[in-house]
C-alpha cells in the first residue's frame, strides 16, 4: 500500500468546518482512498472512501485532488463529539490489509 | 454500515491464563477477519488475518503459538490469547471485510492481564 501522511494533530472551533490533508503521492491507479477515524477507546469508525472523484455522504466530504497525491476530509459542522484520531489509508479495494499509520488527531475547541 | 461485534469487551485475567476473544458478523458472512493490537497513545497493529475454513496468516513479529485464531464459520472468529502475561495486556480489535470495499471494526476489546 502506498504510504500517507497526515499531520500529527489540529485544531477545530466547534460548528466550524474541519479540514483534515493527506498527502499520497506514490498512490497507484488501483488504490482507493479510505478515513477512518478513532473515538478514544473504541474501534475505527468507517468514514468515506473515493477513487477520484469527489464524494460525499451523511457524514463528510472527500476531496481528492486531480493528480490523485492528495486529499481533504472535510467535517461540515464539526461538534464535540469529532474529537477523534483521524486516519488516511490508501488501499486497493480487494486488497485483504489495512496499514494504520499515525493519524491526525483532532481537537474540537467549545 | 455492516455490524461487527466483539465480547468481551473488557476482560482481567490473570497470568498464566487464556482469554479468548470472539469476533463476529453480525449482518453479512466474512470469509476474512483481521485482528489488531494497540497499546497506548500507538496506532492500531495489524497481528493476523484469519481466513474461513483455513490457518490464519500471521504478520511479521507475531507468535502463532500465542495468539491462536480459529474461523470456525463464516460469522464468527476467534483469537486466544494463551498463558497471557502482563506485557500482553492491550486493546484487542478485530475487523471484516463486506464486499472487500468497506472494512467495518468491532468495538474492541481491552485485556488487563495481572
């Protein structure tokens, strides 16, 4: 799998939207982009998962750039209860692994 | 999204003892499992893959003889951890595919081995 990196934490004023980068510039054409994220104590939580076209769903945006290096995760109206270890994973779909790296952990700010 | 579900979620045991550990698919069939290991403020860990029907597949590093997998069914998997000992107290997590787009996580489990 093609590696990420994501900065190690940010910050985010609550009811504001947050941003989240990832840059994967050894990406393949097979690999998808995946986010995950962590709530302290439990299991990952699925996010949101793209080729390269740009895809939403009830929980966030993903914005993946037209040379397919890099992408956003974008929380519209970030509450509370966000606050988690955020993690981009980059994977072919068929592919049996998932590589955790370390992840951005995000703080919502009150 | 698919339900996986793991019991317990927290276990004491103490050393010297097996714990063992059940992951499953609650609402679709999972040919394959993964488990996860993450110690404190770390990443979560690839261990194994566990496979229906057959051995698991164990990452670099892992002792096969401590952690024992077993895919009995295409719902259900399980991991043992044997003669546990403190250094093996973590939080335990397993994973499975549905589809092979979307793994889906279960809730994890947290060993305290005294």
């Amino acid at each position: 799998d093609a590696k990420t990196t994501q900065p190690p934490s940010m910050d985010c004023a609550e009811g504001r939207a947050a941003n989240l980068p990832c840059n994967h510039s050894t990406i393949s054409g097979n690999e998808y982009v995946y986010w995950y994220r962590q709530i302290h104590s439990q299991g990952p939580q699925y996010i949101i998962h793209g080729l390269q076209n740009n895809e939403t769903n009830e929980m966030a945006s993903l914005i993946i750039t037209e040379d397919r290096k890099s992408s956003t995760l974008i929380l519209p109206h970030a509450t509370l209860r966000d606050t988690a270890v955020y993690y981009c994973i980059v994977r072919v779909a068929r592919d049996d692994k998932i590589i955790f790296g370390k992840g951005t952990r995000l703080h919502i700010l009150p | 999204g698919a339900v996986v579900s793991q019991h317990p979620s927290w276990v004491i045991c103490k050393s010297g003892t097996s714990v063992k550990i059940e992951c499953r698919s609650l609402d679709f069939q999972a040919t394959t499992m993964f488990w996860y290991r993450q110690f404190p403020k770390q990443s979560l860990m690839l261990m194994a893959t566990s496979n229906e029907g057959s051995k698991a597949t164990y990452e670099q590093g892992v002792e096969k003889d401590k952690f024992l997998i077993n895919h009995a069914s295409l719902t259900l998997s399980t991991l043992t951890v044997t003669s546990a000992h403190p250094e093996d107290s973590s939080f335990y997590i397993c994973s499975a595919s549905e589809g092979w787009i979307i793994q889906y996580f279960g809730a994890g489990t947290r060993l305290s081995v005294l």
